[in-house]
C-alpha cells in the first residue's frame, strides 16, 4: 500500500513538472537567434487611456551581415478608436516588412502582411515569437547581444513611434526524455478503487502534458529553422547566378554560421536526410568559393538555396 501510494505521488509530480515546462529558441554558441519563452505567458498589460504606446521591445540576435532578424514588442491602444500598425522602417536593414508565423496543413510557415496588423481600440497587441514581427531583411551587419537597433514604427492615424531596441539574449531549453525509466501503466494494483481512479486521473494529465510538450518541441523547431541564414545563402545565389561581384570571405563565414547551426542543433530523426544532405551542400559549396572555382559554384549555390527552402516548406 505504501509502494501504491509513492507510485502515485510520484506520476502525480512528473505531470506537475511538465507542466511548467518552458521553450525559448536556441542560442549555441551564440549563433542562433530565438524566441522567448513559449510556455503560459503573462497577461497583457492594460492601455492607458488615450494613449497609443509601445511597450517590451526586444530583438533576437542575428549572427549575420546580409541575414535576417526580428523585433517583438507590444503595443498597447487606449485610444477611443482602431489602429492600424501600417509599416516600420530601420537603418539596421535594407528592407523591413510586417510578417506572421502561422500553421498551414500543420506546417508552421512565415508569411509577409502587407497591410500590417490591426489593433483593436482599449486592447493589447503581442509581436511576439512564433506569431507576429517585424522582420529585418538583409541586415547590414550582425546583431548581438548587448547591441541596439533603431526602428521606427507607423500607423495609420498619422503616429509615429522611434524606438530603441534591445538585442537580447533568447536562450532556448529542449524538453529531455519525458519516459520515466520503469513507469508501466500496464502494471497496475487494483486492490484499491481509489488509487485505481487516482491512477487514471493522472495519467490522463501525463498525456496531456506530453501533447503540451510535443507542440513546444515542434514550436523550437519552427523557430530553429527559422533562425538559420536562409537569407544570407540566397544572397550567394543570386550574386553568383545573376552576375553580380560575390565577396569571398563574406560568403565562407555565412556557410560556417549554416554549418555551425545545422550542427547544433538537435534534429528529428525524420529530417536527418534533408539536413545531412544540406550539410554536404554547404560544405561542397564552401571549398569551391574557397577554391575561386565561381563558376562550378553556380550550379551548387543553386542547389543550397532550393535544399533550404524545401527545410522551410517541411515545417
């Protein structure tokens, strides 16, 4: 009876510790960028009446000249009326556009809104990972932590708003093994009805954590593709493949940050042939670019970038 009742205190304090459990991007070695925390979040704040404002403004790092990056933040509407969040402007890059994260068909794609984002009057709009921001494009040089970017943000009520962006440092913890070594719930003692139906109340929870833990999984995923210098490779093709002068070294230290982060990170075994086969094309095309072979590099910059557009359209 006791062994009974330790058994059940302790499915009882796994289903507690999934629970709180927590993802925020990876961050190894300092090359990849993230998200914050995408566990339970905090309510929003309230607006002030009558104001428009902007509050928790952050940036993920980007290891890359050329690459891309993201701002969240929060904006809070005590305004009688909507708003519209129009466009956003930054001299840390050449192009800055509105976008969102979404599910299709179960596959998380970034898409660009053109018209912005709607805040609604007396509520709170999140920029946040996995969700909405603004995106950085061909950033003019590599964002680290401790740095800071300007951004300027436009509605469509005439506001503008200068802001001063923190980059911070967005660490990201993978949920471990959740198989608790000599767990059976096939091994069960029915002397007692209610531990029984203790029992089954707190493997119904374990499930449900574990469902909770899935999707966290898949949301690091998400965002670990997405950290990667897609961008900074498509740079490479196209100054290759359209003629334009291509910087050697420049090229090289983009294809180490690629490999650096393919490497790093912990992939589903079911995208082990896709990565293994970008990883022997980003090696393939780095010894060539290194060897001044540009025009064999063509046809393989070529074959990178499609590689790294399929990884994107997988998840």
């Amino acid at each position: 009876m006791i062994n009974r009742q330790l058994l059940t205190l302790t499915i009882l304090l796994l289903a507690a510790l999934l629970a709180g459990c927590t993802v925020a991007p990876m961050q190894p070695s300092g090359a990849m960028g993230g998200a914050s925390t995408m566990a339970t979040e905090a309510p929003l704040p309230e607006p002030e009446p009558g104001k428009l404002t902007i509050v928790d403004v952050r940036a993920r790092p980007a290891p890359l000249a050329g690459g891309t990056g993201a701002v969240y933040f929060t904006v809070l509407n005590g305004l009688d009326s909507d708003v519209q969040l129009v466009s956003a402007s930054s001299p840390a890059a050449h192009v800055v556009e509105t976008h969102e994260t979404v599910a299709e068909n179960g596959v998380m794609k970034m898409i660009p809104l053109p018209e912005g984002y709607t805040v609604p009057a007396g509520e709170a709009l999140a920029l946040k990972p996995g969700g909405k921001h603004i995106m950085l494009i061909d950033l003019v040089e590599p964002l680290a932590p401790g740095d800071t970017v300007n951004l300027t943000v436009n509605f469509d009520n005439g506001e503008s708003m200068e802001l001063t962006v923190p980059v911070l440092d967005m660490q990201m913890t993978m949920p471990g093994n959740m198989q608790t070594p000599g767990m059976n719930h096939d091994q069960h003692d029915h002397e007692e009805d209610s531990d029984a139906k203790t029992e089954e109340h707190s493997h119904d929870q374990g499930e449900s954590n574990m469902e909770h833990s899935h999707d966290a999984v898949d949301s690091a995923l998400a965002n670990a593709i997405k950290a990667l210098p897609i961008s900074a490779v498509h740079n490479i093709d196209e100054m290759l493949n359209d003629g334009k002068e291509l910087a050697p070294t420049e090229a090289i230290a983009a294809l180490d940050a690629l490999l650096e982060q393919v490497n790093a990170f912990a992939w589903p075994a079911e995208l082990e042939t896709a990565l293994a086969e970008i990883k022997l094309s980003a090696e393939t095309l780095r010894s060539t670019i290194e060897s001044g072979d540009l025009d064999a590099a063509k046809p393989l910059a070529a074959k990178l970038h499609d590689l790294l557009h399929g990884l994107e359209e997988m998840h």
